[in-house]
C-alpha cells in the first residue's frame, strides 16, 4: 500500500471529497432515446475493480452515488465497494432526471425503490443522495430535500454552482452547508467544488469538465476550497476511465461530452490521490460539530 503524500492543498483538520456515480455506461444513451447497447455485454464491473484497486494503493476512501438498477444487476460490485472501506449512496433507482418524473409520487417511488437495494446490498444506512445530472429545479427543491430527510438521508450533492453570477445556479454556496428543515432539523447540502475566477466559477470538479481543463485547474479548485479551510469535491464517473468503451451513433454535442480525452482521466486521478487526501462524504460528515 503506498501512502498518499502530503502536500499543499489539504484542509487543515480533514480531507477533499472523493465521489463516483456508478451507473451503466450506457444512461446517457438511454436518456436519449438512443439503442444498440442492449447486445452489447456489460463492461462496468470491471472498471469499478480496477477503480477499487487504484484506491486501495493510496488508501484513500470514496462515496459511490449507485443507481440501484445498476445495483441490482451487479450485487457483487456494491458488496466489493462496501467491502473495501467505501460509502454507498443513492443516484436514485432508474437514473430519471428530475423533471421527467411528474410530481411527488414518482420521485418518492424512485428513491425508495433505491434504498431498498442499495441498504440491502450494502448492509449499512444509505445517508446522501445525488440527482442524475444534476437537475433538480428549484421550485421542487425544499419538497425534494424534505422527501430525503423522512426517508433517514442526511445530505444531498446534486446543486452544481457554476457560471457566470447571472442566474440561480451561480448564486449558490459553492461550499457545504446545511439547508435548515421543518421541525429545527437540518440536511447537509455538498456540492461539487469550482474554480473561482474573477466573477466566473469553471466546473472544475470532474467528469467531462477533469477531461476538458488542464489538470491545474482541478488542482487549483482544491486548493481554493483547503484555503476557504473547507474540502473541495471530486465526482467521476467509471466510465470516464474506460477509453475503449463503445461508441454509438449519436449527436456530435454528445458524443464530445462523453469521450473527449478518455484516455487521461486515470492518470489524472492517479496523481491527484498521490497528492491530496480523500475519504468519503459521510466520514466527513461524522467529523463535523453537531449544530446546538
């Protein structure tokens, strides 16, 4: 096991946050009403161990946001996350964005179908959940987060405070924070961390935006957030480390987001937990005061 080295970057006291959405590779086809991936044969699992290997040499800990139909057709992976020291969160059970649910209903119906698997599979409390592509819209937010805390979640990481200071999104917090409840009860809402310059913030916290910037910028990002004496976050997707993963028709639009510069995203994260320390949301979470 190789220890990560220390280094400028690390919030005094604590660690950055270190996430995953396991998903099939395939969703964003699929949201798109796009086939062909159903005759192909299933690539994920493979890419999760290899991810859990990477993780273990530095001994560094991670949050998997997991859908639990992923979940579902491979148990074996989420017992092996579990197994090697690591969070399971929801990503909700079908990967819906938000809006596509149509009310209340729908959306309870998704997330419990979720921490049914997952809690099962993972044989610990499932505490956070995250929105699939970050879609949650604001008139439905305070009914989402109070749906969350009644199931027994404690945080949620689906707000993405990037751009330029025009509209909501950008006029977010862009560290954690708690979101007050009815009943003097709170929910931690951590969002994925950006890089602040001048009056624009660069979405420099992983996925697509890791692959499209320099590797600087997600350094600087981190960095930012340690002198704010908060932890920045990281997201990924597995597939992001999958450069041979396959390629069907679609837009350009698309298909630029999805494997521009596959091939660097393991290198990138190989050097980022050589250098800063990562563990997951919730053991972050359980360091914090408890409010009075």
């Amino acid at each position: 096991m190789t220890p990560f080295r220390a280094g400028a970057g690390r919030p005094p006291g604590g660690s950055h946050l270190l996430t995953f959405d396991a998903e099939h590779w395939y969703e964003g086809y699929r949201l798109r009403g796009h086939g062909g991936w159903e005759r192909l044969p299933a690539r994920d699992p493979a890419t999760i161990e290899r991810l859990l290997r990477l993780l273990a040499e530095y001994d560094q800990q991670a949050t998997f946001f997991t859908t639990g139909r992923f979940a579902a057709e491979f148990p074996s992976v989420v017992r092996s996350i579990v197994a090697a020291g690591h969070e399971i969160a929801s990503h909700g059970f079908g990967h819906v964005p938000f809006p596509r649910f149509g009310g209340r209903p729908a959306f309870r119906d998704d997330l419990q179908r979720s921490l049914g698997v997952l809690g099962n599979l993972a044989g610990q409390p499932i505490r956070g959940f995250r929105a699939p592509l970050w879609i949650v819209p604001e008139s439905d937010r305070a009914w989402m987060l109070e749906a969350l805390a009644s199931e027994g979640l404690t945080y949620d990481s689906s707000q993405f405070a990037w751009g330029l200071p025009l509209g909501a999104r950008a006029k977010r917090p862009i560290q954690p924070y708690r979101v007050p409840l009815g009943d003097g009860h709170s929910l931690w809402e951590i969002p994925p961390s950006v890089l602040t310059v001048g009056i624009c913030r660069l979405p420099a916290a992983g996925g697509f935006y890791l692959r499209l910037f320099p590797e600087a910028v997600v350094r600087a990002a981190l960095r930012q957030s340690a002198d704010a004496l908060q932890p920045g976050l990281l997201y990924l997707h597995p597939y992001d480390m999958d450069p041979t993963c396959p390629r069907l028709p679609a837009s350009w639009y698309f298909l630029l987001m999805r494997y521009y510069r596959l091939g660097r995203t393991e290198g990138v994260l190989r050097r980022l937990v050589q250098t800063f320390r990562f563990t997951s949301i919730a053991t972050w979470i359980a360091s914090q005061p408890v409010p009075a």
